[in-house]
C-alpha cells in the first residue's frame, strides 16, 4: 500500500481549533458562547499538548450543551470557523432556498477535536462520526475535510476519501496564511493520489502527482508515490505473466 503518511491525520494546526474572540461587553455578548470559545482554548493546548484524554471530555461538553441549546432548530445548523466561513456557509444555504444559522465556532471546532482525540487514543472507530458532522456544520474548513478524508481512507471507504478530499483541495483557500493553504492543497492533492492508487488507477495518481511536482518541485512526498506507482506496475506485470 501507498505510504502511511498519506493516510496518517494531518498535523494540529492552531487555526483548525480557534474559535472567534467572544464578544466585547458592547456587542450584547452571548455567555455561554464566550464560555465554549474559551473551553475550546483549553482543548487546544491540550490536543498540542499530546494530552487527548483530557481534551475529550472538554470538547464533549462543548457539544452537548451546544446540541441542548439547538433542541427543536429546524434550520440547518453551520459553525464557521472564520468571517469568510460564515459568508460562503450563508450563502451556499441562500443558494438551496435552505433556511440556515451559524451559531459560532466553538461547535464545529468542537466536533473536530472529539474526532482527532479518539484516534489519537486508539478509538479509532468512534472518530468518523464526529469528523463527519464537523465537515457538515464547517463544510468549507479544508483542515476538517483533510481529516474525514484520512478517516474515510483508513476504513477503506475510497470514493468517500477522494470526494472529501478534492473538497479540501477547493476550500484550502480558507486556511488563513499562504503556507497553511499550500500545505492543506498539498495534502489534499496527494490524499487524491492515494486513493487512485488503492483502486488501481495508477494512470490518473501518476498525473496528480506529477502536477504536484510542476507546483512545488521540492515535493519529495510526490516523487516517492511516483517511484512507488511504478513499482506496482512492474509487480502487477510479473503477476500477469
């Protein structure tokens, strides 16, 4: 099989767990979500920490008393994590006539860390659940896609994998600084790569690989996963003989 770092989670980055400053005693300020903004603060440090038995119940607590407030919503339920999340989130709801609310952060930061703290616990199997609904409620945060996407490869769910990840690819300009959305379009492309190898399509991975040499010719990651399509070819041909 391809490398174990295509499939492995993408690193914690600082932006894919904040959440929004709460709000300034002027701006009528909701309590509880300053208090979630803050509770996701902690869980943070802790996931950075490596401390994830500690982030979990944290983060858990996050999401009930969100899911307690929200009881008997019937608009579809966003939590971006930036200005321009919200904006992309309404407007795709203004698009579908679908009646939405973004009810801050916290929630989609949330269910992320819930997700990244079982796998980094060995639970991996409860994880996908909460990846899941993260890209639901933050479906343009490339950080939450790149980790369903991981998930979904890891259970051999391929086509999930590879629908997730070209998302990814389209929302890695979400990521807030230039070398963050580098990075997240890099991981998504070679995510993509992967999956066209596990499913034997070793003609388009070799294309996307090699776009990703054009793009950042110091990718050795790419260079590796070529050498190793060829490899597969050369063993699938003596198999055939």
């Amino acid at each position: 099989m391809a490398k174990a770092w295509i499939v492995a989670l993408c690193a914690l980055s600082a932006w894919a767990m904040a959440a929004a400053a709460p709000p300034q005693a002027g701006d009528n300020p909701d309590p509880v979500l300053a208090r979630h903004t803050a509770m996701m603060a902690q869980v943070s440090d802790l996931l950075k920490a490596k401390r994830a038995s500690e982030a979990l119940p944290i983060a858990a607590q996050v999401i009930q008393e969100t899911d307690a407030r929200l009881s008997g919503e019937k608009r579809h339920i966003y939590s971006g994590q930036s200005t321009d999340m919200v904006l992309a989130n309404m407007l795709a709801a203004a698009a579908q006539n679908q009646e939405a609310v973004d009810v801050g952060p916290p929630l989609g930061s949330a269910l992320f860390a819930e997700g990244f703290a079982l796998i980094e616990i060995g639970r991996i199997a409860e994880a996908g659940a909460f990846l899941d609904r993260a890209v639901d409620v933050s479906p343009n945060n490339p950080q939450y896609l790149c980790e369903a996407a991981a998930w979904h490869a890891g259970q051999k769910e391929l086509d999930a994998a590879r629908d997730l990840y070209r998302r990814c690819a389209a929302s890695s300009n979400f990521a807030p600084a230039a070398a963050e959305r580098a990075r997240m379009l890099a991981t998504a492309e070679r995510g993509q790569g992967y999956v066209l190898i596990e499913q034997g399509r070793y003609d388009e991975a070799e294309t996307i690989y090699r776009q990703r040499l054009k793009a950042e010719p110091g990718d050795e990651k790419a260079r590796n996963e070529l050498r190793y399509i060829q490899s597969r070819r050369e063993k699938d041909g003596k198999q055939a003989i």
